[in-house]
C-alpha cells in the first residue's frame, strides 16, 4: 500500500514515516497540504494520513480535495482533538489518531486497514 503523510512537524514526520515503513507501507512524507497535492497528482495512493492543522490548509480540506479525485482513498486524520463525532460525515474509510499516539495504536489502525484493502 502506497501512503501519503503529512505532517509540518519535521520530528514527528520523521518518526512517524519510518514507523509507517516499519508497517510495509510505501510512504511519501509532505511538509505541507500543497506539497502533498502535487505527490499525490504524481502517483496512485491508497492512503492519505494528515495532520489536522497545518499552516495553510487544513488537513481536512485537503483530504476532502482528494478525495474528489479518489473517493475510494483511506483518510487518518491526526490531531490533538478528538474527531471520532465528525468522522462519520466522511464515510467509513476514515479514522482518526488522536496526538500524542502510541505506536501500538498506530500499528493496529494500518493491519485493520491494510486488512480491509485485502
């Protein structure tokens, strides 16, 4: 599975992309919304995982500009407010992290939907 981070913190997107790879995942890691917008008209993603608040555009907008083009794509939203109320406005491909996340959590979200792409 193809992967799209983004993540403005350049720490956590380190730690995290290399978590994600420890999972088999293929992973493109953004510093911003913009940048991810132009990796992902690159390439087919099976999977977008976003910080919720990034400095230009929100995590949401761009997952749901995205998504116009693939309403199929996973979203994992990532923030330090839980989202679990909105989540069902965006379908049954999206999930939430709430920050800081343990790897364990991380690890069961990408089996369940790693199993769920099978």
């Amino acid at each position: 599975m193809r992967m799209l981070y983004v993540e403005d913190n350049p720490d956590v997107r380190e730690l995290i992309g290399l978590l994600l790879e420890e999972e088999g995942l293929s992973v493109v890691s953004c510093a911003s919304a913009e940048s991810a917008e132009v990796e992902f008209a690159k390439g087919e993603f099976d999977v977008l995982m976003t910080d919720v608040s990034l400095p230009s555009m929100r995590g949401t907008e761009l997952a749901s500009r995205l998504q116009r083009h693939r309403p199929d794509l996973w979203v994992v939203f990532c923030s330090g407010y839980s989202m679990q109320d909105g989540l069902k406005a965006w379908g049954p491909r999206a999930r939430s992290l709430m920050k800081p996340f343990e790897a364990d959590e991380l690890h069961s979200l990408m089996q369940e939907i790693c199993a769920s792409a099978a």
